[in-house]
C-alpha cells in the first residue's frame, strides 16, 4: 500500500507496508532532502532526491508510526506522519 505526500497535500491514508510514493513538485535543478523519523527522534532514513515522483523503501522499517519530513533547497518544509505496518 503506497501513499502520497506533496507539499500542500497531507495524506489520509498514510498506511504503508513496503514504498512511500512522494511528488515533491520539483522543478528543473530543484532537490529536496528526505528524513523519515521514528516517533522516539531516532532518524532512520535521510536522503536528496532531485526527482519529482520519488518513491522510498520503508519494508525493512520496524513496524510503527514514524514522521516523514522534506526540506526543499530554498528553505520550505513540510512533514507528515505515516505507519509502517
């Protein structure tokens, strides 16, 4: 089960087993960093994607509820919360 996340848009159905599936709204040169945080603070993913549609790998995440958060190069950002099960 995939979910989305885009910058003005914060999912309802954010229950994933496997893929997170992000627009970022990128353009041309534009990047974003990802961090997928779990709720006890511990980052577990960080990585830059200069994609617009950009998926990420969560099935070896621990089961759980964890904060994806995304910081565009001019500064912006935005965060959501999804549970990996």
């Amino acid at each position: 089960m995939n979910f989305k996340l885009s910058t003005t848009f914060i999912p309802s159905n954010n229950r994933t087993t496997d893929i997170i599936s992000l627009n970022l709204g990128l353009v041309d040169n534009d990047e974003a960093l990802i961090e997928i945080v779990s709720l006890e603070g511990k980052l577990v993913f960080k990585d830059t994607f200069k994609a617009n549609n950009t998926f990420v790998d969560v099935k070896d995440l621990d089961n759980g509820n964890y904060i994806i958060k995304v910081t565009y190069k001019n500064g912006i950002k935005s965060k959501a919360q999804f549970t990996k099960l």
